[in-house]
C-alpha cells in the first residue's frame, strides 16, 4: 500500500513538474521567456517549448496578430482657417520585435495602443493644422493620411523603436463641432424650405394659369355653342315662319281662326284668369259669335 502511494506521489510531482517547465506557443503569439524578471528568449514559431520551473523562468504572451486602434476620443481640432472639426480615424498596426517592445513601451498590446493613439492624435493635429476644411473634404485626404502614417512610423522607428509596425492609417469622418453642425444644420433647413416655398409658388401660379385658360376656353366653347344654337334656332323660326306664311296664305280665315284659338288658349291657361269683356262687341269673341264654326263665310275649297 506504502509503495502504491509512493508512485502516485511520485506520478503527481512529475506532473506538476511537467505543467511548470512546460509551456505552448500559439501561433498568433510570441512566447518571451524571462529569467529573474530579464528576457531570456522569444520564441516565435508555434509549438510545445521547455523552460525552467518558476521562480527561475517565466513565460508570457505578445499578439503577433494585426491590431486596430480606433479613436477614443472627440476633441476638436483647428484647420488652416481656423475651423474646428472633429475626425474619427483609426490604425491598423502589429508587434514586430517583442524584445523591443517590452523594453521601450509595454507588457502587453494595452500599453503599445495607448502611446500609438497619442502619437497619431498628435500627428493628425499638425498635419491638420496646416489643410482647410475643403482639402480635409476633397482628394487631398489621402495626402494628408499618408503624412499622418510618416510622422507615426517616425516616431516609432526612432532613437528608441517601439518593435512595431504601423500598416495603415484613415480617417472615417471629419465633421464640424456639434454648435457648427446645428447652425450648418439650421442654415440648410432654411435653404430647403426656401426652395420649397419657391416651388409651392411657381406651382400655384402655374395653377393658377391653368385654371384661368380652362375658364376661358369654358367660355368660349359656351359662346360659340350659344351662338350656333341661336342660329340654329333662328334658322328654324325662319323655317316655321316661311311654313306657316304658305300654309296660312292658302286659307286665310283658317289661319284667323287658328291664331284665335292660341289666343284663347293663352287667356284661359289658368283657373283663376278673369277677363271683363261686352261678347257682342268684342273682336276677341268673334269665333264664338259665329257659333264655333269660324268658316261659314270661308270660300269653298277648290
């Protein structure tokens, strides 16, 4: 039983042992080895890797990936006239010597992000300093990311490089202050609706037109339709007049007894029409004198 325990014993520290000196490198990382708090080695290629049991060595672990830094913050800068502007940017960058880098900036990705974005901040400040807001706007921005990139990659390939490389840098917006922003805001507003009153306007009046020369043919179409139908009915009055003169002129005392008749027709159209007339003198009764007939002295038809 002793001995059984002795080897399990045994088995555990040789476990414990193996975990403490024996370590894996990823390949997005950098393992860097230290000794007594100084880097011993960096090992750059993937795998398993053998190192004393701490306190004698240590390893720890550097992003060889690309990193992006985006801006963190939102302070104005000044352009050539004097205009403030906000930009957001960011940096695509990677740790290339870890050795460097631990010595000169950091431990860890944190610390090397924190310096860069002051650095690029800067860098952006100047170059800013000398463009207007148009050139920041136009073409003229890629000139100014590339002189952005230069000064940055100065700086981090001094007298004491950081171990890091900056791959790229860009602006992904430049707008006014937010007080500029609002007036620019309201001044289009204003612009918008100018433009709008003005269509409002051309558009009444053009209705305006519109409806007058519709009025106008209304009226004109209603004339030349009065006027046709009044010759129309002109022409048929003439018609009827020449057809009565023929009919009456044939039977004299037929044509009298027939306008006799619509007199009648005429003055007695109501109920309550009264007329005071001597039957015996009157003209007017000389049909019903004549016992209705209103032919006995008539010509004979030939």
């Amino acid at each position: 039983m002793n001995r059984i325990g002795l080897i399990l014993s045994s088995l555990l520290v040789l476990v414990v042992l193996a975990s403490s000196t024996l370590f894996v490198v990823d390949q997005r990382q950098f393992g860097v080895v230290y000794a007594l708090g100084q880097i011993k080695e960096v090992i750059t290629e993937p795998g398993l890797n053998i190192k004393l049991p701490p306190p004698f060595q240590n390893v720890s672990y550097i992003d060889k990936r690309l990193l992006t830094l985006d801006s963190s913050d939102s302070e104005p800068m000044l352009t050539a006239e004097k205009q403030r502007v906000v930009i957001d940017w960011y940096v695509r960058w990677r740790i290339t010597e870890p050795t460097e880098y631990i010595r000169n900036v950091g431990l860890n990705e944190g610390a090397g992000a924190s310096q860069l974005n002051r650095v690029v901040r800067n860098a952006f400040q100047e170059e800013i300093n000398k463009r207007t807001v148009k050139e920041l706007l136009s073409l003229k921005r890629e000139a100014l990311m590339a002189d952005v990139k230069a000064e940055v990659l100065d700086k981090v390939r001094g007298t004491k490089p950081w171990g890091v490389d900056v791959v790229d840098v860009r602006i992904t917006r430049v707008d006014y202050v937010e007080a500029i922003t609002e007036s620019v805001y309201r001044r289009m507003e204003a612009e918008r609706k100018r433009v709008a009153n003005e269509l409002r306007s051309t558009g009444a009046a053009e209705g305006e037109k519109i409806r007058a020369d519709a009025d106008r043919q209304r009226e004109v179409t209603i004339a030349n339709a009065y006027r046709d139908a009044q010759k129309i009915k002109g022409e048929g009055d003439a018609e009827a007049a020449r057809v009565y003169g023929e009919a009456f002129g044939k039977d004299p005392q037929f044509a009298q007894f027939y306008r006799s008749l619509d007199a009648y027709k005429a003055s007695f159209a109501n109920k309550s029409d009264v007329m005071v007339l001597d039957p015996s003198n009157s003209e007017f009764f000389k049909v019903f004198r004549n016992g209705g007939s209103g032919g006995k002295n008539m010509p004979p038809k030939k």
